[in-house]
C-alpha cells in the first residue's frame, strides 16, 4: 500500500525570483491605476466610504494588470466583464434576498456567470461578496451599481493599465489567438490552435495559460531538445558548400541538362555580384518545359524562359549559425525538401533531408561503438 507524505516542500514558494525591474514597474503601475480609481470614488458626492471599499476587490485586479498582464484571467474582457457581471449578479440576489446566507449565493452565482461569460476574474467574486456584506447601498443603487460605480472603476483601472503597460514596454491586452505572429510559433511546432486549446483544457489550464503562451513555451521547449539532440551542430557544419549554380538568365533547358547531368536536388541561381535569386527544384523545371511545349502548340513559338522567371524566392532561408535542430520541423513535418544557408546576403550552401539523415546516422553509429 502507498502512502502520500505530505512534504514541507508544498509549503515554499514555487513563484520563480522576480526581476527587479519587473518588481518596480508593477508596483509603481498599481500605485497609478488604484490612485485613479480612488480619485474617482472621492470625487462623486455623497459616496461616503462605500465606494471606496471598491478599492479592495480592484486592488486584487491592479496585481493581474499590471503583475501578470499576460494571464488570461487578466485581459481587459475578463476583468471589466467579470467584475460587472459579479456585480449584477450581487444586485439580483440582494434584490430577492438579503438573509444570512446571500454572500454564499452571490459569490457561488457571479462564478458561474462569469465562467459561462468567459469572463472570469478572481476580484470578480470579492466584488459579489463585498456588496452582500453591506447590502443596503446596493438595493438603493440598483442596477446601475453595476455600471457606476464598479463597472466605471474597472475600466479606469484597465485603462491606466493598458497604457502603463505599454509605454514601460509590456503588451497588454495580450492576443492570445488570432495574432499572425503568434501563429509563427504554431508552424514552428507543427501544432494548431485547436491541438493546443485540447492540450489547455486536457489539463485544466484554460484559465492559467493562453494558447499563444502555451504554444511559445512548447516551440523553445522543442528548440533546446533538438539542439541538445545534435550537440549544437550548426547549418555550417552539415551543409553542401561546392554548389552547382546558374545564372538569373540561364536558358531553362540548360537548367534541365544540370539537372540530369550532376543528379541533383536543387539548383541555386546567383547573380554576378552574388546575390542569392532563388532555388529551383526539379519540379519547376518540369513545369517550364510543359508550360513551353504548350505555348509552342498554341502560339506557335515558345518564349525563353530563364532560370530567375522560375525559381522560388529565398525567403525561407537560413543562417551559417543556425542549430541544425531549428530547422529539423521545416524540413520533416512542412515538406520542404531544401533549405538555403547565407551567409549575410551570400549564399554560403545548401541543406537537405538526406543532409540531416546523414547526420543522424552518424550519431547512431557513434552511439553503438561507444
């Protein structure tokens, strides 16, 4: 039979050491967005001091807005959202009961409505219960307590957020789908949105993490183990360098005759001056001279076609020092079948499948004898 000790380690903190920077751009955000919210409670009269009691439950909000600005539960939706709706759902259950036991009916409500609003916000809860403790001002106020004063201070507080966060050089409200540099990373890992969402929810994480953070975690994550599987092996040290080259204005069927003579998968086109144009594979050379022939039948004449008009941009292309474990993806899962390296705008060589292959052999090979 086994037995579960509890450890003394459950009790220590598991929060990583904060920046210092980060400790003081925080705080002094905070600081910002709670004095403003506090400027407003004093300023409309006959408030009293219910108004400010807000600051509690916003002060639970400053630290997702300003501490974690990244976190899900606090994007600008969930916190002006979450706290109103909490506050509507307090005003409901005040207005048809005020017994004992409406701050557990309040609180137990707002969490539901807030979950089915994917809004949710802890500060949300302390919102509901807050106005079930004192309900008398709440009854008074109705309904629009819920848009003045609680909904007015949390978008003043989100507010200052976003252009605190901003201008000390944090993003926030933080995009956590959609964002076409957020899906750079989904390419990278060979995952989509939707394996990733299943993964959150698999875990019964949605409310920790967001997708894109998720997604960046596993692509870095997946980086450092091919690079730690290849030993830092770099595109320089694997890639052909003795390449066979045409010019941007060589016939295509001169290209073809290279093609055939030398057994090659691929055939860079360099410029006098040595600028990389382009990488022509053996299907587009086939295209060309298809494409030829049928103009020779339709029109009567076939126009040349040069090496440049059919080779494919190097726009995805990579460095000298790149590890060979960042570019494994590109290669095994996307079907690219060559890869160019430069070397500043030269083109320094060519990476293919049967290059890394190669290397994998050899790995396996020193790995038996030793």
């Amino acid at each position: 039979m086994h037995h579960r000790h509890l450890h003394l380690s459950g009790f220590l903190p598991v929060l990583p050491r904060p920046v210092g920077r980060e400790v003081w751009r925080a705080s002094a955000g905070a600081a910002v967005g709670i004095a403003l919210c506090a400027a407003l409670a004093m300023a409309v009269p006959d408030a009293g001091t219910f108004h400010l009691a807000l600051i509690a439950p916003l002060g639970a909000s400053a630290v997702l807005a300003f501490a974690v600005p990244n976190a899900p539960l606090a994007q600008p939706w969930s916190a002006v959202a979450g706290n109103t709706l909490s506050a509507l759902i307090a005003v409901i259950v005040l207005s048809l009961y005020s017994g004992p036991w409406a701050p557990a009916i309040a609180v137990s409500l707002a969490i539901a409505a807030m979950m089915l609003a994917r809004a949710l916000h802890p500060p949300g809860g302390a919102v509901a219960l807050l106005a079930a403790l004192d309900p008398d001002p709440v009854i008074e106020a109705g309904f629009v307590f819920a848009l003045a004063p609680v909904g007015l201070m949390t978008v003043l507080l989100i507010g200052s957020a976003i252009l605190f966060n901003r201008v000390t050089g944090r993003v926030y409200p933080f995009r956590h789908t959609g964002d076409d540099e957020e899906q750079v990373e989904d390419v990278r890992l060979g995952l989509s949105e939707e394996d990733l969402t299943t993964l959150l929810q698999t875990y019964r994480q949605s409310s920790n993490i967001g997708v894109a953070d998720l997604g960046r975690l596993l692509a870095a994550a997946e980086r450092e183990a091919a690079n730690h599987r290849f030993d830092n092996v770099t595109c320089a040290d694997i890639m052909t360098a003795d390449l066979i080259i045409v010019a941007p204005d060589t016939d295509v069927r001169q290209a073809a005759k290279l093609f055939r003579q030398h057994r090659i998968k691929s055939l860079p086109v360099v410029g006098t001056d040595g600028r990389f144009g382009g990488l022509i594979l053996q299907a587009d050379i086939i295209d060309a001279l298809v494409t030829s022939k049928l103009d020779l039948r339709i029109v009567g004449r076939a126009p040349k076609v040069t090496a440049q008009k059919i080779a494919r941009p190097a726009d995805r292309s990579t460095t000298t020092d790149t590890p060979v474990g960042q570019i494994l993806n590109r290669l095994a899962i996307q079907g690219t079948e060559t890869v160019p390296v430069m070397a500043g705008e030269r083109l320094a060589g060519i990476i293919t499948r049967s290059d890394v292959m190669r290397l994998l052999l050899t790995g396996a090979h020193e790995r038996q004898t030793v």
